[in-house]
C-alpha cells in the first residue's frame, strides 16, 4: 500500500520546436542533452511566450549549473526549480539562486555531487518554503546551519547518511518547519531527536530505518502536539514501552511501524484511543489477535496493515470486517487466515483494497464471497496455493476490480489467459516477482 509517484519527461533537444507548447506557466526540458548555454538560449525563447513560473530540468547530464545565472532576468518570478539527478551541477552556482525573490520550491534531490558549502549558499533565499536534498550523500550537520533561517515548511533529507544529531540541532531552531523525512539517516541517535522536540510547528515526521533511535526518542516526539504522521520504519529498538508516549498525541492520524519486531500486543492497545487513519505493521511478527481487535475498535481507521503479523487470524479478520471506514487491509502471510475469516472480510462494504497473499489456507469458497465487494478495486491472492476455476470464476464480471495478483497460484495458464481476455480492464499479475500490497 506505498504510494508510487511517477513523473513523465519530455526529451528536447536544439533541432526540438523553438517554444514549446506546455500548460500554463510551467516549462518542462528535462531529460535532455543541452548544456548551459544552449538551455540559456532555449529558456529566452520559450519566455516570449509568458513568464516562467515553474520550470523542470532533472536528469540533464551536461548542465554544470552557469545558465542559473541568468534565471533572474530570464525568469524573474520563478517559484519552483527542480533540478534533480544533474550529477554535473556545480554548488557554487547555486548562490545565483538569490536574484529569484519569488521562489518557494527548490529540488536538488539526486545531486550526489553537492557538498555542505553548497547548501550554505541557500541562505539567500528569503522565501523558500520547500526543499529536497534526498540522497544527496556528501553533506554533513553543518549544511543545516542555515536552514532555520528560511521559512520552510518542507524538507526532505532522506538518504544523506551523514546526518546525525548535530544537523537536528541546527534544525531544532526552526520556526516553521511542517514536515521532515530522515529516512536512512543512520547517525540519528535519541539525542537528535530530543533536540528536533523543539520544533513544535512539526505534523509529519519520516524516520524510517533510522535504526539507531529507541523508546527515548519516542518519548521526545510525544511533545509535539500538532503531529498528524509518523513514519518509523525499521526502527527495531523500539518497544512497547516507546508506544505508551505516543498515547497522547491526539492528533496522529498516520503511523507506520513496519519492521518494529519487539512490539506486541501490549504495545498495540495502547494505540486504541488515537485518532488514526492508517496503521502499518507489516513484519512484526510477535503482533496477534488481540492487538488487532484493539485496531477494530479505532472506527478512523481507514488503511491498515497487518502483513506477516503471525498472530493474526480469523478472530482478528470477524473484528477488521466491522471498521466503517476500512478501505484497504493487508493480511499478507497472516497462515492462520482461512476461509471463516476471509469470508468475514466479504461483509466490509467500504473495502477497496485487500491482500490476502500466502494466506495458504484459503479457497476459492472465500474468492467468491470477496467478489460480491462492490468497491473492491485490487485484489492480491499471490501465493494462495488452494485456487481453482471457480476463484476466476466469481471474479468475472466485477465492475470494480481494476487488479489481481494471482503469482504462484497453480492456476491453468490456459484459465488465466482466458479471464484476462474476458476482463480487459482488470490488470492481472500471474508471472514473474512483484511487490505485494
């Protein structure tokens, strides 16, 4: 259930039209092979046209970064520049960035090249609101120094790895700042996050397989009254004991705790008073029954997963089916599910999304009894050896169904083939690896 965001680009080149018909104010010439002075010369042709208030140059490999220095008289109300995955930009150049006093979205993500010294020429930009740094790898706690300076709502920092406590310091300054992904910033220590607690402008936080934070950490962010998400992904030290902090975060709606191996029951229970929409679980094993009957009685709770929660059974699936606002669930690898609890499942009206993959023990009886889901729009039976005709069977027809995952299935390739033919319009996946929901 991760969202994938994708991004079409068009590749321009000298013989391509002088001015390019694009919506709006927005430019897109990325994926190219201009260099800086031909790209200089295509964006004073295209600025004929009306001003550029958005323009997109990721992936163009011979741009070294001297056409920013003509930005501000070619395009002087610039408010978003992504330049991400130019692995030849020159940080130096990036000072010219301070003749666009309008500009609120700045992406560098991919720019593997920048150092600290580059981000410090940022602290020009008076009216930066975003920014994306992601996997920008050789930049260290003091490229943060001046960010608190700027008014950003927004930053992305996942995969610098050099990252550690003294950059959350520098950015425990700030006054503004709404959302921050750390993920893959292994430096980070509960120390770090003790600082970033005086952010209390803070209502989304990526943590993710920042593997060295525990219960501490947690019990720091617990002061931060506005969070409405918190993503800790891989976070393996954290135990029951960190979950009771987040009790009193009134406002989490979001909580991913995928990988969280030593929580439990115990550590579930306390989640029940939160006013979450989606929860996420996936791997931790020692999870059961009853933490997910403490998740039936969240009536928020709009996308769960339970995913490899060995625990989880039929007792769990009866209480799950009577959330009113359930959209999509994954019981992935929940064995104990059989066709009494996948057949309870059939009575959640609301459900769209359901992945029951590995789930070995059930038939094509519980199939047709999830085909009379009005909304359900994806359906994963990866692995569920014990189908037949009859599972295709049932789905045939549905007006909703827009995918199916049947890998390793058993079924008749002759019987697959068949059902594709007679629902063009549902995606099915039968062959070959794919990521399950």
């Amino acid at each position: 259930m991760d969202e994938v965001i994708a991004r079409s680009h068009t590749t321009l080149h000298l013989n391509s039209p002088a001015i390019d018909s694009q919506a709006s104010d927005t430019l897109d010439l990325g994926n190219s092979m201009l260099d800086d002075a031909e790209l200089t010369f295509k964006l004073r042709l295209n600025a004929r046209r009306g001003p550029i208030r958005r323009l997109r140059l990721l992936d163009s490999p011979n741009l070294k970064g001297t056409f920013l220095h003509a930005l501000p008289e070619i395009a002087p109300r610039l408010r978003s520049l992504d330049l991400r995955r130019n692995t030849r930009l020159q940080g130096r150049h990036l000072a010219a960035l301070a003749g666009l006093p309008e500009l609120r979205e700045l992406s560098l993500s991919g720019c593997s090249q920048l150092d600290s010294d580059a981000v410090l020429m940022l602290g020009g930009l008076p009216g930066l609101r975003r920014l994306e740094l992601v996997n920008c790898d050789l930049l260290e706690d003091a490229a943060m120094a001046v960010l608190p300076e700027l008014p950003l709502r927004q930053l992305l920092l996942g995969g610098c790895v050099l990252l550690g406590d003294g950059a959350l310091e520098h950015l425990s300054r700030s006054r503004t700042l709404v959302d921050l992904r750390l993920v893959r910033c292994g430096r980070i220590t509960d120390h770090g996050l003790r600082e970033l607690a005086a952010v209390g402008t803070l209502e989304r936080l990526n943590l993710g397989w920042c593997s060295r934070i525990g219960d501490a950490s947690l019990d720091a962010l617990a002061t931060l009254s506005r969070l409405r998400e918190l993503r800790l992904l891989g976070c393996a030290r954290i135990t029951d004991a960190g979950l009771s902090a987040l009790a009193s975060l009134s406002r989490l709606a979001q909580l991913s705790l995928t990988g969280c191996e030593q929580l439990t029951d115990h550590g579930i229970d306390q989640l029940r008073a939160l006013p979450l929409q989606e929860i996420r679980l996936l791997g931790c094993h020692r999870v059961g029954d009853s933490g997910a009957l403490a998740l039936a009685g969240v009536d928020s709770l709009e996308v769960a997963n339970l995913g490899e929660c060995k625990g989880v059974g039929n007792r769990a699936a009866r209480a799950l089916a009577r959330l009113p606002m359930l959209e999509a669930l994954s019981l992935a690898g929940c064995t104990r599910i059989d066709d009494d609890g996948a057949m309870a499942l059939a009575t959640c009206q609301t459900l769209k999304v359901l992945s029951l993959s590995l789930c070995t023990a059930i038939s094509a009886r519980a199939v047709s009894a999830l085909a009379t889901l009005p909304a359900l729009r994806e359906l994963y039976l990866t692995g569920c050896t014990g189908l037949d005709q009859t599972a295709l069977d049932a789905l045939l027809g549905h007006r909703s169904l827009r995918r199916l995952h049947l890998i390793d299935s058993d079924l008749p390739s002759a019987a697959l083939h068949d059902f594709q033919l007679r629902m063009p319009d549902c995606a099915l996946v039968h062959e070959g690896e794919m990521e399950e929901r």
